[in-house]
C-alpha cells in the first residue's frame, strides 16, 4: 500500500536496496514502485530461506511497513520469531539526534525531528514532519501521523496513536484504547485497538 511505497522510499533514499515485498493483496512477481512482490504475507515464516528473485541480492533486514499498529507489532512479532534481524529506517531528511534511542523495526520519514535523548520502542512509526521532542518516549508500536508532535517528556504509549496534526503536551500521555483480542483470556495472549487509525 501507501505506506509500504513510502517505507520503500526512505529506504532507497538512505542508500539501500529493496529486495521486495510480501504482500496478500497482490500476486507474486507483479511490481510495486519497480521491486517484486515476492509472495504472501505468510512467507514471513520462512523468509530466512525463500530464494531471492534472480540477480537480487540477499536481504540483510526486514522492516514492517504497516501503518495498522496492532498487525505491525503482529508482523514484527513473526519475523522475529522466524530469526528475521528487524532493521531501522530513517530518511535522509529527518533530523535524528545522536542521543536519541531507536530499536528495531522503528521507521522515521522524511522531514520527520527526534530530539534529544528522545526513546523510540520496537516498531514505532513516525510519519513525515512528526516531532518527537527531548525526553519524549513512544512505546512499543506506537505511532505519530504526518505532522503530529509530541512536546518534552511525552509519552505516547504501546500501540497509540497521533493523529495527523495533533499535539501532545509537555509531560502529557497517551495510551492506547484496548481490548482482549478474540480468544485470549489476557494481555499475554493478543490485544487490538480500539478506534486506532490504521
């Protein structure tokens, strides 16, 4: 999707090459922005041994480009498990402090500002021209809509989300609205949101 294309995008602006996507929605081999669509998301559980398309080079990482924060950390989540190595992405024209912390599967967009001493958990999405200021944390999978900002010391929490536009004060948080996903009997077991923006 949009997302994907935008992730693709940032990775080929910081020098690197897509090997392609796993995508369910279309058939193996068709193109998406010049890069294959190597099959289903269900590859996922064997992507460590899928053979390449001819003459591509092996992936060294993986990112998950979904903007749904419930399945991104549930994709994240079976690469990992696959023994997958989950990469950063950051556009060249984001603006990333040297103090700020970013784990695996984390994508930061063009125009996009981390400040100082600023935390990104697994997965977190920050959309383009997104501000995440000093001290602010964004938990697990959490993520920022283009031009949102989070002010000094905010912390965004597992699984929510900004909005396009929308401002978290200093100091304030936000967390994300859930609930036990169908069949589990705790928070160990699944959750999804409750009016998450995917």
């Amino acid at each position: 999707g949009g997302h994907g294309r935008s992730v693709a995008d940032a990775i080929r602006a910081q020098g690197d090459a897509v090997v392609g996507f796993l995508d369910d929605s279309r058939p193996a081999d068709e193109l998406v922005a010049g890069d294959p669509v190597l099959g289903p998301l269900r590859l996922a559980w064997d992507v460590m041994t899928q053979p390449c398309p001819e003459g591509a080079p092996p992936p060294d990482r993986f990112v998950v480009a979904i903007g749904n924060p419930v399945l991104r950390q549930r994709w994240q989540h079976v690469l990992e498990g696959a023994g997958a190595p989950v990469g950063v992405v950051v556009h060249p024209r984001a603006c990333v402090s040297p103090s700020a912390q970013l784990a695996p599967g984390c994508v930061v967009l063009a125009g996009a500002v981390i400040n100082a001493d600023a935390q990104l958990e697994r997965g977190v999405l920050v959309n383009s021209g997104a501000v995440v200021d000093h001290d602010a944390i964004c938990c697990a999978y959490s993520q920022l809509g283009v031009n949102a900002a989070m002010a000094g010391g905010a912390r965004l929490g597992p699984l929510a989300s900004l909005a396009a536009g929308e401002v978290l004060g200093c100091g304030e948080h936000r967390f994300a609205e859930l609930e036990l996903a169908a069949g589990a009997s705790d928070l160990s077991e699944g959750v999804s949101c409750v009016g998450t923006s995917g």
